[in-house]
C-alpha cells in the first residue's frame, strides 16, 4: 500500500483510488432524488436533508470501493463544504476547520 500523502485531522490521509489526478478516463454518474424524498427520509431519521445525502454519497462510495475489490481498511477521510450558519450571508457555504 502507498504511503500517506496528506493529513487531517486525526492522522494520515491513507491513499485511495480517489487520490490521484484527474485525467481524461475519469467517468461521472449522478442519481436525482426529489427534495420531497429527502426531506421524508430526514424526518423518518430524525436528521438533517444534509446527513441524509452525505449518507448516501458514503454508502455509494463504499460499494463502488467493495465491487472493485479496494475495500478500504480504515474510514474514508474528506471534507464537506457545509452551512455553518442559518443566517442570510454573501459568503455560502463554508468548509469548517479543525
């Protein structure tokens, strides 16, 4: 296994399929879902639209990860640009440090 390359917090970034640079063979895929059916999962968990996606974009990531044999052997590690406030601002969404 390739050695670390990066840190965060709570240790080294392990390498990943994902860590490298993009090039032209890179594909995308997207799934759409209603806000409507976002918003019922939340409700149903108790959780925010927000940790529902972020479940669901982990869980894809973990299977495709599985189906090509990379299972990783410790969490995966990144970083989420989120709404740090509810208040109406210039500034978006922003990428909490730790």
């Amino acid at each position: 296994m390739p050695v670390a390359t990066a840190t965060a917090p709570g240790g080294a970034v392990p390498h990943r399929i994902f860590n490298q640079p993009i090039s032209g063979s890179w594909r995308f895929s997207a799934q759409s879902n209603s806000a409507a059916r976002v918003r019922a999962i939340s409700r149903h968990f108790g959780a925010t639209s927000n940790d529902v996606v972020l479940a669901v974009c982990g869980a894809a990531l973990c299977r495709y990860m599985l189906e090509l044999g990379k299972r990783p052997e410790r969490p995966l590690i990144t970083a989420v640009p989120v709404s740090t406030s509810r208040e109406e601002r210039d500034s978006g969404n922003e990428t909490p440090s730790h």
